[in-house]
C-alpha cells in the first residue's frame, strides 16, 4: 500500500485523479450523512403531523359523539316531560301544543340518531341498534295516549306515565349511558392507537438515530485516517523537499567548486602549455633577430618555431573543442558525438564502439548541447574510473523521441551510495531540460548510464504558407 501511494504520488498526472477520489469520497459521505439528517427531519415532521392530526381526529370525534349523546338524553328527558304534561293537561287546547312539542322533539331525537350512527363504530352496532329499537318503541308507546281525550288522560294518564313512559325513558338513558361508554372505549382505542404510532416513532427515531450516529462515527474515523494520512504524506514531502534543497546546495557547492577547478585547469593549461610555448617562441625569435644571415640556420630555426605555433594552435583548438565544440554547430551531433569517442580513443587508450541512428538533427540547441555533455561526462568517467576495456555509445531515435546510453564493462559501484559530482550533473542537466536520466550498475559488472528526450524536443518543422 505504502509502494502504491509513493508511486501514484511520483506520477504527477495520478495525483489530480487520486485527490478528486478522495474528495468525491468524503463528499458522498458528507452528502450521505445530510441526506440522512434531512430525511430524519422530514419524516420525525411527518410523524408529528400523523400523531396530531390523528389525536385532533379522535378528540373532535369524541367530542362529537359526546355532544349529540347529551342532545339524546336531554331530548328524551325533555319528552318525558312534555308527555307528563301532555297527560296532566285538562284543556285540550294545550294538550294539542304539547303534543306538537313532542313531535318536535321526536323529529330532533331521529336526527340525533342518524347522525350519530355515522359516527358510530361499526363494532359496536349491536348496541346502537337496541338504542334505537328502545327509542322507537318508546315512541309506539305514546302513540295511544296522543289519542285519548281530556277524561281518558285525567283517568289513566298517570297510572300510564308511571308504569308504561318513565319506565321506558329509563331503558333508553341506560342505554343511553352504555353508548356513551362505548364511547369512552372507543376513545381509550383511539388513545391506544396513538401510543402505538407514538411507541413505533420512538423506535424510528432511535433506529435512524443509531444509524446517523453510525455512519457519523464512520466518517469521523475515515477523516480522521485520511487527514493523519495527509499529515504522514505532507511531512514525508516536507522532508524531500529538504532533502532536495540541501541536495542542491551541495550541488550548487560542487558546481562553484568544478567551475573554480575549470578555470584552474585552464589557467594552468594557458599558463604550462600555450604560456611555455609562446615564450619559447618568442625566444627563438629574438635568436632570429640576432643571428646571422645564414640560410640554413634562418630556416632550422624558423621551421622550429612554425612547429611551436603549430602546437599552440594545436592546444588551443583542443580546449576550444573541450569547451564547445565547433563542429557541433557546423556539422551537427552526430559527428560531433563521434570526434569525442575518437578523441577519448587517443587520448587514454580506452576503446570507444560508437552505434548510432541516421537521425534528424531538429534537437534544440539547448538539448543539442545537454547530449553532447552527457556523453562527454560520461566517458571521461569511463577513462577516469571504471577501469574498463571497452565503451559503447549508442544514440536511438523512435517516434516518441531521443535516446542515448553510455555503457562499459568496468568494475561498476553502487549508485545509492556512490554518486560523484559529474552524475549528479549529468542528472540535473537532463532533468532540467525534461529528460529521464537512470544509471544502472553493480560493483564487478559494469556501468550503463542513459537518458531520453521526448519528441517535444525537437524543432518545430517550419508551417508552409498556403497560396
């Protein structure tokens, strides 16, 4: 796993993909918890207006109920009364308006039934139904005495009421208090029925609670992971990037100290070589000068002298070439690349087996250069080090792009502990110019030192302007 994130987070184009993952992960959990947030609160909403629209239902219901079984019982007494009245009254007049009050009555309590059975549990119809068998038989029984004549209802009308009316008004007011209970019931039902919403509300709520609390604690410990992760990765990188900066301190270090010892090397040069050449030649000249007009000593001398100047020259074009060659201009890498094999050839000794492509020389000039450098490092550290008998360079050029490997048969080292000045430049050189640099070696079998430029090197071909 640890191999897996080092070498996605070398890729730099894996490292957009990598953290567009993990973002889109934690905003799906983070939507995911909302979502469950949100849906606790709808439906906790939902709930609460199930349960208080049902307990206002039950309530207006039973309150309903309650109002048209007190109009029933008020209207039964009220009739009681009437018909005692009706039976006590000696005016027929009178007796006539009480019996239209009674029909009145009879009229509202019909209504007070029929209204009240839509609202009656289909359960308890049985009851409802002898409710209203008793309050029509309490009618039929006052059928007859809505009949008799003043004499007849001073005569029986109130053996009549006591043994025939108020007994019957009486069944009806029971059953009139058994309805009301089943109403009572009927609530205590309806009360249980929200309990029981209430209960299964409850159990939602803890369940999606227990859930949201889950998934909550999840999140939590994967960010948590992630950001100690990031944590581990941003301190890993913080002490690379140290790391590099103190790798090229020291390289900037062995830069300044390599190009202090280039300049040494050409003072020392200039000074030993061209220095003491030229002053014997100026030597010879002032012998010229003094000497005798012979023939054949003028012309020793002087072939003397044009062998010096030769030399100067000599030495002079070989530290020109040593510093840039001019021929990498002129005739282009390739055979510039070739000249450095064979001059190494002459002059260590070291055999050079140079294998190259018939390329197209549109490099850079700066990449030009960077290649032309590369194999010069790399085989004067083959002449230097390697103890080798013999050197291969080989330049390959394919569509994608520009290769070229260094490589000998020498005594080879270890390249995690053993990088010297001239590797690391020949590494910071290449990746400089977006090159890939890689040596290869072992200590007894060799060393192969490679780079490789991409097609973007290349020159752009000039455009034709279409006519």
């Amino acid at each position: 796993m640890a191999s897996a994130d080092v070498s996605d987070a070398a890729n730099p184009n894996s490292v957009p993909r990598i953290l567009g993952a993990r973002t889109s992960t934690l905003w799906i959990g983070f939507a995911g918890l909302l979502s469950l947030m949100v849906f606790i609160a709808v439906d906790s909403g939902r709930m609460l207006l199930s349960l208080a629209a049902t307990s206002a239902t039950l309530r207006r219901e039973s309150r309903d109920r309650d109002a048209l079984l007190d109009q029933l019982r008020s209207d039964i007494h009220y009739s009681g009364t009437i018909v005692r009245d009706y039976l006590l009254e000696a005016e027929d007049a009178d007796a006539a308006t009480q019996k239209a009050e009674l029909e009145s009555v009879r009229a509202r309590i019909d209504d007070t039934l029929q209204r009240y059975e839509k609202t009656f549990p289909e359960r308890d119809r049985s009851t409802f139904r002898d409710l209203h068998s008793h309050v029509d038989s309490y009618w039929q029984s006052l059928a007859p005495v809505l009949q008799w004549s003043s004499a007849a209802r001073r005569s029986l009308g109130e053996g009549y009421l006591f043994g025939v009316i108020l007994p019957r008004r009486a069944e009806i007011v029971q059953l009139a208090r058994q309805v009301t209970q089943l109403n009572e019931r009927d609530l205590d039902t309806g009360e249980q029925r929200l309990q029981g919403l209430q209960s299964h509300f409850r159990q939602q709520i803890s369940i999606i609670s227990v859930v949201a609390v889950v998934l909550g604690a999840i999140l939590a410990f994967v960010i948590i992971h992630r950001m100690r992760h990031l944590e581990r990765q941003a301190e890993t990188r913080y002490w690379e990037v140290e790391e590099a900066r103190r790798e090229l301190r020291r390289l900037s270090d062995r830069l300044v100290t390599a190009q202090e010892e280039e300049r040494r090397n050409l003072s020392r040069e200039l000074h030993d070589e061209i220095g003491q050449a030229m002053s014997a030649m100026l030597v010879d000249l002032g012998r010229l000068e003094a000497a005798p007009p012979d023939g054949a000593i003028l012309r020793e001398r002087l072939s003397s002298t044009r062998r010096m100047a030769e030399t100067c020259v000599g030495m002079v074009r070989n530290m020109a070439l040593l510093l840039r060659p001019s021929m990498l201009d002129d005739l282009g890498l390739i055979p510039a690349l070739r000249w450095q094999a064979r001059e190494v050839t002459r002059r260590t000794g070291l055999p050079v087996k140079m294998v190259a492509d018939d390329i197209a020389d549109d490099l850079l000039d700066s990449h030009r250069t960077c290649l032309y450098r590369f194999v010069q490092e790399a085989l004067n550290n083959s002449a230097r080090h390697s103890r080798a008998t013999q050197v291969r360079v080989v330049v390959r050029q394919d569509p994608e792009g520009l290769s070229v490997s260094v490589q000998d048969n020498g005594i080879g080292f270890d390249p995690r502990q053993e990088k010297g000045m001239g590797l690391l430049g020949m590494q910071e050189r290449v990746e400089r110019l977006g090159g890939q640099f890689c040596v290869e070696s072992q200590p007894g079998h060799g060393t192969l030192i490679s780079m490789r430029f991409s097609a973007a090197s290349r020159q752009p071909s000039p455009q034709l302007e279409s006519v």
